[in-house]
C-alpha cells in the first residue's frame, strides 16, 4: 500500500464504501452498510452478480439459509439483490481491484483503490468480500483446448436446454461433475460420465444416483483421464481418453469439464496486510484487517474457529457495519437498529 502522490479529480469515482466482490456476502454486505446510512460502490471481477452461487451451481439446492429449507444459488442471489436494490449499490463487472493507496489525514483521509481498467475508488471504507479470490476453472493440459472452449467445451452450465439431444461428456468425479451429469442425461441424445477412478469426491446420495442411472441404462459411466479432444474449428467430434494404458475415444458434441476451481487473491495479497494461508487475517469483533479501515468478509477472511459457509459471511458483514461506521460518520452517534424499527430502511421501502 502506498501513498498517492498525484491525484487527479476528474477521474476519481467517490463512494461511502468500496466493496469488492459481489457474490452473497458482499451483496448482503451493501444491505448491511445501507442500514447504518452508508452507500456502496460494487467492483467484480464477473460479468454479473452472484460469485461462485451463479457461475458454478445456480440450479443446485444449498440447505442452510437460515428460513430457506431449499433455495437455488440463483434464486438466492435474486433476492439479496432485491435486499440491496432500496440502497441503490451501483455495480461496476467485469473490472478486478489492483492496488491500495492510503489518502494522508490532512487530505482527508480514507483511501484510492485503482481497477485494472483504470478505474479508481474514493472512500473512506474498503470491503473485501471476494471468496476465493478471482476464480477461474481448472483447465487440464490439452492441446489445442482454446479452440473448443466455450464452443463445445464448457466449465459451467448455465443454460442446461442448450445440452438437449447433444453427445455429451461429463469430466470429473467432484458434486458439480455428478450433480451434472444426473441432471443432463434425461436431456441429453447420450451422456457418459468420465472419472479415473471408481472412487468420487461427491455426496454419498449423487455417487448412489448415478450408479442407478448407469445400471438402468440412462448413461454411462467409463475410467479414464481425458486425455485429448477430437475435432476441428471448435467442434467436437470425440474425447479421447486414457486408462491402465488403453487409449481410446468418446464420441462427443459437448464435452464438461468440472476438474474444480482456482482461487487467487492475485493483487490483493499486495494491499499490506497480515495474510495466513492464502486468506486474510482479520479480528472477529468487526472482521477488520490490520488496516483500519480496511474489512474482509466471507471466505476471503480468516480468524481462529472460521467457518466457510454463506450464513457465516452474513454474521461478518452484520458485524463489519457497525464498525463501517464510525470511519464514515466519525461525528455521528451510531446506534444499533433491527431492521422492523430502521428509521432509515423504513424511508428507503417508502414507509417513513
């Protein structure tokens, strides 16, 4: 972190709070900030909101909302965005955090955070809720895979009709692969399902359905590790892959690839401060760095007893509000309000 030395006021986009991430803990976390009457600027790295819950499993059921017995990864982000709308965040996709400067006190204090486009963020508070850093998929060593990507091969399904009466297989042995391939075979011309070993990484209940599913005929299950694709222009013609020495192919339109993901906090483990394994270490009184004023909720964050769960990085951005706070409204006694008493939500539903 540095000091600015030059700073030009015509190219500088001021907010209350810079959060940056905008999956469920950040989403929630503009709400949180709302409430204290602190508005927020939203910066991911995404083309659209919603973090791993929309890019990797927007149709699979999570079970631990506090109230929601069963609620999608897309459907719980359209309603934390419904949440935050009152308080009117303004997004800014497809943009990723580069470098921390700290504004001297007699500048007025707070900070400058510059986006890789050049993009650059005033405020007095700065929010880190960006999981697990800038996600990307893991792409098995494959000659010629770029060509295929986003053609005919994908690491994500988020329109599961464009699968329909496709050839399709299924690469990996984790939940999203059989969480997949269950899901897309009734859709599919053929699926089969392609892991190097009988053993899977997935919940007990999936590993049962797909055996089920193989044994009635409605896919196929082969061991191999993929180990080359066939076809030309981006169109897929097979996979090939590789097992105790046979090599042989797949005969495939689609092929996806869920080998799991890669998680970075890239130039943000340069910001200054403490760091323990990949994550950053906060207090668990405000979920505050070693930087004041600097925050990190949800799985970025560590602390001893951290849990990486969504309700988890709720509780985090409740707690990192209060403290917001005071660096934004030093002169302003905060005092604590439940939502049903907000004077300042009750003016933001049109209920004041």
């Amino acid at each position: 972190m540095s000091t600015p030395a030059n700073t030009n006021e015509y190219d500088i986009i001021d907010t209350q709070a810079l959060i940056i991430g905008a999956g469920p803990v950040g989403l929630f976390a503009v709400f949180q900030l709302g409430m204290v009457g602190i508005s927020a600027h939203v910066l991911d790295i995404l083309p659209r909101a919603g973090g791993q819950c929309v890019e990797l499993y927007p149709d699979k059921p999570i079970f631990d909302i506090p109230s929601q017995p069963r609620i999608s990864g897309g459907e719980l982000i359209e309603r934390l965005l419904q949440q935050a709308a009152p308080f009117e965040p303004t997004f800014h996709f497809k943009e990723s955090a580069q470098t921390l400067e700290r504004i001297p006190e007699d500048q007025g204090g707070g900070f400058i955070v510059a986006s890789a486009s050049g993009k650059r963020f005033r405020a007095p508070v700065v929010v880190i809720a960006a999981g697990g850093g800038a996600i990307a998929p893991k792409r098995p060593p494959l000659k010629g895979l770029e060509e295929f990507e986003e053609k005919s091969v994908f690491y994500a399904v988020r329109e599961p009709q464009m699968f329909r009466g496709k050839r399709i297989v299924v690469a990996g042995g984790g939940d999203s692969a059989l969480d997949w391939a269950i899901e897309l075979a009734p859709l599919a011309r053929h699926l089969t399902l392609l892991h190097r070993r009988e053993e899977f990484r997935a919940a007990p209940a999936s590993v049962a359905r797909m055996r089920e599913m193989v044994v009635a005929g409605e896919m196929d299950f082969r061991l191999g590790q993929i180990a080359g694709l066939v076809g030309e222009n981006g169109v897929l013609q097979a996979v090939r892959a590789r097992h105790a020495g046979e090599t042989f192919d797949i005969a495939a339109d689609v092929a996806l690839l869920f080998f799991g993901l890669a998680g970075r906090l890239g130039a943000l483990e340069k910001w200054g401060y403490e760091l323990r394994g990949g994550r950053i270490v906060v207090d668990t009184q405000a979920f505050e760095t070693s930087i004041p004023g600097v925050f990190a909720i949800g799985d970025v964050c560590d602390y001893p007893g951290k849990l990486k769960l969504i309700l988890s990085g709720f509780h985090e951005a409740a707690l990192m509000a209060q403290k917001a706070a005071k660096y934004v409204f030093p002169d302003r006694h905060i005092a604590f309000e439940h939502s049903t008493s907000s004077s300042i939500l009750a003016e933001k539903l049109g209920q004041g």
